[in-house]
C-alpha cells in the first residue's frame, strides 16, 4: 500500500465522508454561508469597544449605539452557536459512515485473513477509524475553519484601527503560538502510537482471556491472567501519564506566548509611544482584539492533536478493501450433477495435511467423513467452503469454484460447524437468521418435520427464548439443534457438517440423521466421529495419511 501524505488523507475522507453524501451535499455551501457571516460579525462585535470606550469616556454613549453593540453581540453568539450545532452533523455521519465500512471490511475478509487478525485489534481499528473520520471532520468544521475566518477578519479589522508595529506583532506572536504548538504536538504524536500500540496488545490479552473463561477457572491459573493483563496495563498507564503532561507543557508555553504578547502590547502603546498618541480606547481594543484571538487559538494545541491523530488513526487502519474479482468469473445457478476434487493439496507451514487428493460426490448423496484425530477431516471439510486456501481443483457441475462469484457460491452450500456461536438475540431470530422475511408458520413447519419443535417449546420462552452472547444462555446440543434448523430454513443444496451432532444425545442424533438422510435433493458431507450413524450414508470416505480413500458399505458392513 503506498503511503500517503495528510493532505492526500484529508482529501480522502473530505471526499468520501462530506462531498459522497447526498443529504451533507444540500447543506455544506449554506453552512459555510452561515459560518463567514458568524465570524464576520463576531469580529465586528469585538471592533465596537473601541467605539464604546471612546464615547464612555467623552460621555457621549446614546441608547441607540448601546442596542446597536448588544444587537452585534447576541447576533453574533446565536449565528456561532447555531452554525455550529449545525456543523455537528458531519462528524457524527462521517462517523456512522466510516464505522459501517470498517464492520463491511473485517466482515468481507476471506476466512484465513479474519482468522490472522485479533478480534481485540478488530473492534479497536472499527472505532478508531470511526473516531478518526469523526474527529478529522470536527477539527475541519467546527475548529479550523471558523479559526481561518477569525484570524482573516480579526487582521482586516486591527489593520484599520492600530498601527503597523501592533499588527506586526500580534502576528509574530500568533506564528510563534503554532510554530511551537506544532512541534510540540508533532512530539506528542510519536508518544500517542506507542500508546496505541500498548492498548492493541491490552485489548487482545482481555480478548483471550475472557474467551477462555472456562479453561482459566478450571486450571485455577486467575492470579496469573491477571498479572499477565496488568503488566501490559502498566505500560499503557506509563505512556498515557507521559502523554497527558506533555499536555500540560503544551498549555504552559501556548500561556507564557500570549500573555507575553498582551503585555508588550500594552507596554508598547501605553509607555513608549508619544503622550499625544496614548489611547486607553486603544487599549481596551488591544485587551478585546487580543482576548478573541486568544479563545479561538487556545485550542490549536487540541485542534492540531486532534487532527494528526485522526489522519494518524485514518492512515494506521487503512487497509485496502478485499477484491472481490468478478472479471473471469461465471455466475452459477442450480446444482445439478456432481461436486469434484482433483489433486487437493494442503499444508500448514511445512507440514502437509493432505496431499493429491480426489474423490467425487454426486447430487443428493450422503458422504460421511470418518478418520483419526487430527488427521485432516476438518481441512478437508474446510477446503471445500473455500476457507483456507487449499491447493488444487474443485468442480461443481464441471464449474471451478475459484471462477464461481463468491455470492453464488455461498448459495450452494452451507457449513455447520461443531461449536456454533449465535447471536444475543432470540431463538426465532437466530434461526430465521438471513432469511427473516420466512413466515413463522414455514419455521415451525421445519421444526415439526426434525422433530426438533417440541425442543424448543420446552425451553423458558419458547421460540423467543434470548440465547445471551454467543449462545451461553443455551446448552451446547440446543445451539446444535438451531444451526440445523437454519442451514434447512434456507434450502442451500448442500449441507456441510463438522461433526456437527456432537453435543446431542444418540437418540437427538439418530432423529436428525435419519430424517437428513429422506431428503433426496439435499447433498450432505459429514464428519462422522459416532460409527453408528454411518448406516444413514451413501458413501463413507476415510482420511487417512494425507490420503481420502472409499470404504465400500459391505465392507463397513463385514468389519
């Protein structure tokens, strides 16, 4: 991925998170409008205690020109605010849009490369690209323009109403104000990734270690996880001490800049200049002007940190979408004959797991997988979903599957795997997942024809029962039993199974497998570890030294 500059990042999200949004497009020019005006007159407002002084002291103020000043002033606060309320809109959308594509993202991965990727890591770069977008958006609109406008009025306006050398320096002292805040923020940016490096490795330990919950309480290993956890903690909380009091140094010489500003100001017009041109109107225009650049430059440091670390978060995790390649490829509509594999090849690493292998499966056969621990049942099983890129050739109906649309393809077959997780919501939607749109009397017709209905009914709210995060609330054969109740709901034509009944009882086993094996249409590939059950196969393949071989049924049936 080539690298690229924070103008080329800003243009970026710019473009894709402002001028790509159709409702942002009706509003961003008005909104504009409506922020040079506020500005304008927020200026203009500042410009009139001059005025005011002036008349105070030579006891000329009317009523009219006081209204005139309270009327500057409360336009101004209202057309600020507003424009800024109605600014908000952009970051908050830029963040919507930008954590949606960052879900889209990880969801699009192909298996081996979700599989490579910490789910700690995942949820950090989904809200830290959120917040990055958000956060670039905000300084953009809400910080850096109206800051533009400010200093572009505030220069006209101290232009025509004090000298030369009182410009001269209140724009040495602004140049000074961002030179240093800058270097200084640059500074604080290299302490901000190690932070986020730090907080990657945090959120990864608390990742594993909550998802082991069970294997930790059991071994009694609590007092080490925990230790393990906190000794990363202590780094995060070293580097995040570090970086907040460079913060504090930051806003201690953003401090001594200004405030050095006024007093020479105030020194130079009020004891060097001659009597004659001694103003103390002058003065309280000095004390206004400068007390208005100071509020809207004050935030630079935040504003510019802000800033860097967006484009800095925007640039860490923007990975290139994966290419979904349809140039070559062939759309596929029913299955039909035969799904074959030629010369399958697979390892890890240096070790092969399978090597040059071939067999056939015709439609509506029952093929059981069977073979040793390890020895590649789950691979190979694997490798015919396509999820971890196997070496050589898969034909469905004389079709590659590499050619196949990935759409179409995942039309055709689906995966039940051994240890289902489901989603925190109820049973119905868990098996209704992906097809809601089916009636609910077609969800309970199924059930009924699995002999799986009653089941469910028995569970504490029936078919609305909550499954809890990743199913907890249920037991491992009642998530078994919804996945079944899915994988039939949606009518793929084969049924990929990885010892998918483990956690069911002989009799639930039985019951299922033998009404599979009455679904003539239905294609199934099953890792079969209960040798009982191969009486409700067609074709039984053993796995065995990197080799798949055919057991003949009379065979099976003499052994």
């Amino acid at each position: 991925m080539n690298y690229k500059t924070d103008i080329n990042v800003l243009k970026d999200i710019v473009k894709k998170y402002i001028f790509s949004d159709p409702e942002l497009q009706k509003v961003v020019i008005p909104a504009l409008a409506v922020l040079i005006m506020g500005k304008f007159i927020q200026v203009k407002a500042a410009a009139q205690v001059k005025d005011l002084s002036e008349l105070i002291k030579d006891k000329h103020l009317s009523f009219g020109f006081l209204c005139k000043f309270g009327f500057y002033m409360l336009v101004s606060i209202s057309i600020s605010e507003f424009s800024s309320a109605w600014l908000c809109k952009f970051g908050q959308r830029g963040y919507r849009n930008a954590a949606k594509d960052g879900y889209e993202y990880y969801l699009r991965l192909h298996p081996t490369d979700y599989s490579s990727i910490g789910k700690g890591t995942i949820q950090n770069n989904i809200k830290r690209r959120a917040s990055a977008v958000k956060d670039t958006i905000d300084v953009l609109t809400l910080n850096f323009t109206p800051l533009i406008f400010t200093l572009i009025f505030s220069f006209w306006n101290i232009f025509h109403n004090m000298n030369l050398k009182s410009l001269l320096l209140i724009c040495f002292a602004i140049f000074l104000y961002i030179y240093l805040t800058i270097k200084i923020t640059i500074w604080r940016n290299k302490i901000r990734e190690d932070l986020i490096e730090s907080t990657n490795k945090n959120q990864n330990i608390l990742i594993d270690g909550l998802n082991n919950f069970e294997v930790i309480y059991t071994s009694a290993t609590e007092k080490y996880e925990i230790n393990r956890y906190n000794k990363y903690l202590k780094v995060t909380e070293k580097e995040n001490t570090y970086l907040t009091r460079t913060m504090y140094f930051l806003n201690f010489v953003q401090g001594i800049i200004w405030e050095s500003a006024i007093f020479i100001l105030i020194f130079f017009n009020y004891f060097v200049m001659s009597k004659n041109d001694k103003n103390i109107s002058e003065i309280g225009y000095i004390l206004t002007m400068t007390g208005m650049l100071k509020s809207s430059l004050f935030n630079i440091g935040f504003m510019y940190g802000k800033y860097k670390s967006g484009i800095m978060n925007f640039r860490l995790t923007n990975k290139p979408s994966r290419s979904i390649k349809t140039l070559g490829k062939t759309k596929f509509g029913e299955f039909k004959k035969a799904i074959s594999v030629y010369d399958l090849t697979m390892c890890y690493g240096d070790k092969i797991i399978l090597e040059s292998v071939n067999f056939n499966i015709l439609k509506g056969e029952k093929i059981a997988l069977i073979g040793s621990n390890g020895c590649g049942k789950s691979t190979l099983l694997k490798s015919l979903l396509k999820l971890n890129g196997a070496n050589g050739y898969i034909f469905i109906d004389d079709h590659d599957v590499e050619r196949i649309i990935d759409e179409d393809f995942r039309k055709l077959i689906t995966y039940i795997p051994q240890n289902p997780t489901l989603f925190d919501e109820d049973v119905k939607y868990n098996i209704k997942y992906n097809h809601q749109k089916v009636f609910d009397d077609a969800m309970y017709s199924l059930a009924s024809k699995m002999g799986l209905h009653d089941d469910i009914v028995r569970l504490n709210a029936g078919y609305e029962t909550l499954c809890g995060e990743n199913g907890t609330l249920l037991s491992g054969g009642e998530r078994q039993k919804i996945f079944f109740l899915r994988a039939l709901l949606s009518e793929i034509p084969v049924l990929a199974l990885d010892e998918a009944t483990s956690a069911l009882d002989k009799k639930s086993e039985e019951n299922i497998f033998s009404r599979i094996s009455k679904m003539k249409d239905l294609t199934v590939i099953a890792i079969v570890h209960n040798l009982e059950l191969l009486k409700y196969f067609d074709k039984i393949l053993k796995v065995e030294n990197r080799k798949v071989h055919e057991i003949p049924l009379n065979e099976l049936k003499l052994n």
